[in-house]
C-alpha cells in the first residue's frame, strides 16, 4: 500500500542543503520520489517541506533522521505528517 508524507526540516534553507536531503531520502527503501515545496510553503524562511512519495508504507521520523546521520544535527527534522 503505498503512503505519502510531507516533512518539515529546520536548517534546509539554501538549495545545497535541499539537495543534499533529496538525494539522501531518495535511496531509502520503498521511496520512489522526493519533492522539495517552494519556500512559501513552510512556516520559516530556514525551513522546507519535502513530500516523500512512496511505494510502500512512508519512512518514520526514526529512519529519516537515521538516514540524515551527522547530518541530522543541521537539518532538523520538526514534524512528519502522512498525507492521503
């Protein structure tokens, strides 16, 4: 069954870091794609909502800052939300 879920991360405000984050959450297992909504979109000028789009069931906050590593101290993830 496949789910959806939207991600807002604190510390992503330039695009590199953007990237950075898609590509990471790109290799996870079940994702098929990692969308990056326009800075309109979230709450603060230093956060992104990102829309993991998945085969399968969509990645815990657990495993998303996991797959971040070092790199979780950086980019924060704030909130996970499963969109339907």
């Amino acid at each position: 069954m496949a789910a959806d879920c939207r991600v807002l991360v604190d510390g992503a405000g330039c695009r590199t870091r953007q990237l950075v984050i898609q590509k990471i959450w790109e290799k996870l297992s079940g994702v098929s794609e990692v969308l990056i909504l326009p800075r309109e979109e979230a709450p603060a000028a230093n956060q992104r909502i990102f829309v993991i789009r998945c085969k399968e069931s969509s990645p815990t906050e657990e495993q998303l800052v996991e797959a971040l590593g070092r790199r979780a101290k950086f980019y924060h993830v704030i909130q996970v939300t499963a969109q339907g």
